[in-house]
C-alpha cells in the first residue's frame, strides 16, 4: 500500500454517512474505520457487505473484516 492508495482509501471512506475516522496503517496494509457511536449498533451503520464493495470498487482486495 503506498501513500496515493491510503488517500484514495480515506477519501472513499470519510464520505461515507456514520464514518468518524478512517486510518490507512501503511506499515501492516490494514485500515481502521471508526463509526460515530450513534451508528456502531445501528441498521444504518456500515455493513460488511458494503466495506467490502467499497474496498472492490475502489480497486482493492479485502482479505478479512473485524468488528
């Protein structure tokens, strides 16, 4: 992952409704996504299903999910 790649993962993900903070770590290629407390039990929060697609979209492969 080098730095355009985490920008362009910021960019994508800080639009979306509910994202408090995106963190691109480029020494271990994982990214942490803080919800705003309000959404992390929440329907309408981000679904894995839509980080994944978000990640696919954007060019990039998920290899694991954790909440």
């Amino acid at each position: 992952v080098c730095d355009f790649c985490a920008q362009s993962i910021d960019k994508v993900f800080s639009k979306q409704v509910g994202v408090e903070k995106v963190d691109v770590n480029l020494n271990n290629g994982r990214v942490t996504i803080k919800m705003a407390d309000v959404f992390q039990d929440d329907e309408d929060g981000i679904s894995n299903d839509r980080i994944e697609k978000l990640f696919l979209n954007a060019g990039y492969d998920v290899l694991a999910i954790m909440r």
